[in-house]
C-alpha cells in the first residue's frame, strides 16, 4: 500500500509540473502573437537601402550623355516588379533627359527595351552590366535623380516616389 500512495503522489507532482509548463508555453504563444500582430501593423522598410548611392555619379560615358540624363532606371529582365515599373516610368519622363540601364537577356528584356524604349535612352548587355556592377546595385529596379552636375540625389526603388520631380525636369 505504500508503493501505491507514492506513485499516486508522484503522478499528481508529474501532472502538477506538466500543467504549469503548458501555463508558460500559452503565456509565452500570446507574448509572440501580440508581438507578430504589432509588427503586421508597422510599414515594412526596404531590405535594401540605396541611400549610398546619394552623392555619386555614374560611372563611364553614362553621365557625360547630351543632353544630361535627370532621371536614371536600372530594370533586370527576370524581375516582374520591373516590368511593372517600366511603363510608369517611362510616362512619368520627358524624352531625352533620361537614362535606362537594362540587364539580363531573353524576351523579358526586349519588352523592358521596348517599354521605355520611347522615353528614355536605354543601355543593355555588357554595359548595363558594368554600370550596375560599378555602383554596386544589388535590387531591381532602382530609380535615380540627377541633379544639374550629374551627381544622384535621390535613389529609391519605386518610381512613384520620384516621378513628381522627374516630370518637372
């Protein structure tokens, strides 16, 4: 009869730690999605900060263009937020102020050609490619505004955000 009351007890203590450890791990589930819900409601910043583009100029023949390109756009073919993009920014241009580096190859890139084709002086293939290389751009697309001497003074990745001033130019 001992035995019995020891294992009886020792199944109530066994039980007794198993119900407080579920307490904790409820507690701990309602921390995490009060947290996830404060964070769904916060705007999402870039994983990708083209800030350190400000205060350069493009490298090679790119910058020296007459007239001088105001507005520049890095596309990559395989990007769909490119092809997204392309028409937006060609409306948003004057013809013969701006610049369009395209990367990558197939039919993605002679659409992205053809779209800004019009508006925009457009660069492909190897030289598209050591531009993009030199500046150290990582994400498509990438939008820049020039001032009057050829340095960026803006670089961001939606268009919208600088057509404003891009169609005053």
């Amino acid at each position: 009869m001992p035995f019995l009351i020891a294992a009886v007890v020792l199944v109530g203590v066994l039980c007794l730690f198993d119900l407080l450890l579920t307490f904790a791990v409820l507690r701990r589930l309602r921390e995490h999605t009060a947290e996830l819900e404060r964070l769904a409601g916060e705007p999402r910043t870039l994983p990708y900060d083209p800030s350190f583009l400000i205060g350069r100029t493009l490298p090679g023949t790119a910058a020296n263009t007459e007239p001088r390109p105001r507005l520049v756009a890095f596309f990559d073919a395989g990007c769909d937020t490119c092809h997204e993009h392309a028409p937006v920014f060609a409306a948003a241009v004057r013809p013969g102020m701006s610049l369009a580096f395209v990367t990558g190859a197939g039919p993605q890139l002679r659409s992205l050609v053809d779209a800004v084709g019009g508006a925009a002086t457009v660069v492909s293939g190897e030289d598209a490619d050591a531009v993009v290389a030199e500046l150290g751009i990582q994400a498509f697309p990438m939008f820049l505004r020039l001032d009057a001497d050829g340095r960026i003074t803006q670089a961001d990745m939606d268009v919208e955000r600088l057509a404003e001033t891009a169609a005053t130019v």
